[in-house]
C-alpha cells in the first residue's frame, strides 16, 4: 500500500515518489486503499492526507479541483486542541451592531490543513491556522481580516 510521506494537500499534483510502499494485510478492506498496481501516475485529492496515512480511492481525482485555496488566519480567541491537521472546522466572525456583537457563520465547514503557533518573525500572535476554503470564502475572509472583526474557529460537527 501506499503511505504518505508527507502530508498532502488538496488540488497538489501528486505522484507516486509522494509516498513509501507499505506491506500491509488489510484483507478485503484493502481493496478500498491506493496501491501501486492502482496509483495513477499523476493525480490529484479531494481531501486532506496526513503523513503516514494511506489513501482511499474515493478520495483520488484525475484533475485538480478547481475554485479551492488556502488561507492562514490567525483565531480572536485560542484555539481547540481537537483542531489539527485534516480535522474540520466552521469559521465565524462577529460584526458589532448598536447594542452588542451578531455572531456570521462564514464558512460551515472547512479542513485543515496546518496549525502552527505565531511565534516566529511572521507573527507575534498566538496559533495560525490554515484552512482550504472556496475561492469566495476566501473573499469573505479576506474582508473580514482587513476589516479588523474578529474570526473564531468551532470544531465542525
């Protein structure tokens, strides 16, 4: 079987030098899994694979997916640490009204794809989280960012 060397991304052209042979016994549950003998030469995922992981076939595509991006935003608030890479998350934001905060569901749900702490010469904020999202999500999330309102991230059901 093949197991991912490093973790992949979505809409990444992939080969199969992406990976390590693995001599596995997963009976008729293999059949489900990407080999050698079924790996296209190149292809592309519809979703998140970690490292070490094996690929089901449903998740192989012989074209990228189009429309879909990456973002990093950096959470108003900690994040869970049920967020990691390959979890799902939904993205909100609050927009203050005369009164008090209306929390927006922006993005209902979206995998991610690295989590990393911002403590480096990129930020001196707390975790940045990057997610793949629609390229019009993107847009609303872009917005958000540079109109200063804060962004929360909910594990997705």
């Amino acid at each position: 079987y093949l197991v991912a060397k490093t973790s992949l991304i979505p809409g990444e052209e992939i080969g199969v030098e992406s990976f390590e042979l693995q001599r596995l016994d997963l009976g008729t549950a293999g059949r489900h899994y990407l080999t050698l003998q079924n790996a296209p030469e190149i292809f592309y995922l519809n979703e998140f694979v970690s490292e070490g992981e094996l690929v089901p076939i449903r998740n192989v595509l012989d074209f990228a997916p189009e429309g879909l991006t990456t973002i990093v935003l950096s959470p108003s608030i900690e994040v869970s640490q049920k967020v990691s890479a390959g979890s799902w998350v939904q993205i909100w934001r609050t927009i203050p009204t005369e009164n008090n905060f209306l929390g927006e569901l922006l993005v209902p749900r979206s995998q991610v794809v690295a989590v990393t702490e911002g403590s480096s010469l990129m930020s001196d904020r707390g975790t940045l989280v990057e997610v793949m999202v629609s390229q019009e999500q993107a847009g609303l999330l872009l917005q958000t960012v540079s109109s200063d309102l804060d962004i929360f991230l909910l594990v997705a059901p």
